[in-house]
C-alpha cells in the first residue's frame, strides 16, 4: 500500500493510504474534491452537540424541541408575550418530567421482572435485560 502523497495544511506529509493506482488518498485526490467536501461537511455537521443529543433523543421528543424553538422565537419576535412563552416552557416541563417518569417505570418493571425470573442474582444479567431506546 502506498501513503498518500499530499502535505497536510500543518506541513506533514498525509499519513492515509493512497487510492489505487493512484498517489494520493480519497480527501486529497483532485477528483474527488467536491465529493471530499461534501464529505467533511457532513462529518462536521454529525459532530455537533446538537446533531449527537438529537441522535440520542427519543423520536416523540423531538416534536417538544420544535415547540420550544417555535415558543422562542414568537417570544423573541414578541408574537406573543413573555409570560405566555413561560407557560409554554413549564408545560414542557412537565412533558418532560411525565417522560421520564414512565421511562424509570419501564426500567424498574424490567429489571424486577427479570429478578422474578430468576436473574441469576448479578446486576449486568438483569440490567442487560433492559436496552435504553435509541
């Protein structure tokens, strides 16, 4: 396998393999430059907080965040008063706290659940009995 034959912006030589029959890897390599872009876009936009909590988030979840952002806006905008983005943000609240509530719920039902089943008295055999929704 040949290194890629490309500098670096820091000054070191590439240390990525080059493309076959090639000398230089897929981000240096002149045809693919646009492809290369698109590519470092994409990985930086799937590495912001934002795009890592929103992977992470349950999917019902996610029509919350848009009423908040809606509420934020019309406050900002004064469509609509401070007091009344209040009230939107404590309902939210307590969306939020009732969520969880039903998520420890669930958790709690499985793990007793699996020790009535007899799980084997270790705590990784009857934590593993409950997978966190992604």
């Amino acid at each position: 396998m040949i290194q890629c034959s490309a500098t670096r912006t820091n000054g070191e030589r590439c240390r990525a393999t080059a493309l076959p029959k090639r000398s230089q890897c897929f981000a240096h390599d002149p045809a693919n430059k646009e492809l290369a872009m698109a590519a470092r876009r994409k990985g930086g936009a799937n590495r912001s907080t934002a795009r890592r909590v929103q992977k992470r988030m349950p999917r019902e979840m996610s029509d919350i965040v848009e009423i908040i952002e809606a509420a934020l806006g019309a406050v900002l905008t004064s469509k609509v008063t401070p007091s009344q983005g209040h009230a939107v943000a404590s309902l939210v609240g307590a969306w939020v706290r009732l969520h969880e509530l039903g998520e420890f719920t669930q958790r709690l039902d499985a793990l007793e659940a699996a020790a009535a089943d007899g799980g084997k008295g270790t705590l990784s055999s009857l934590v593993s009995t409950y997978r966190r929704p992604s």
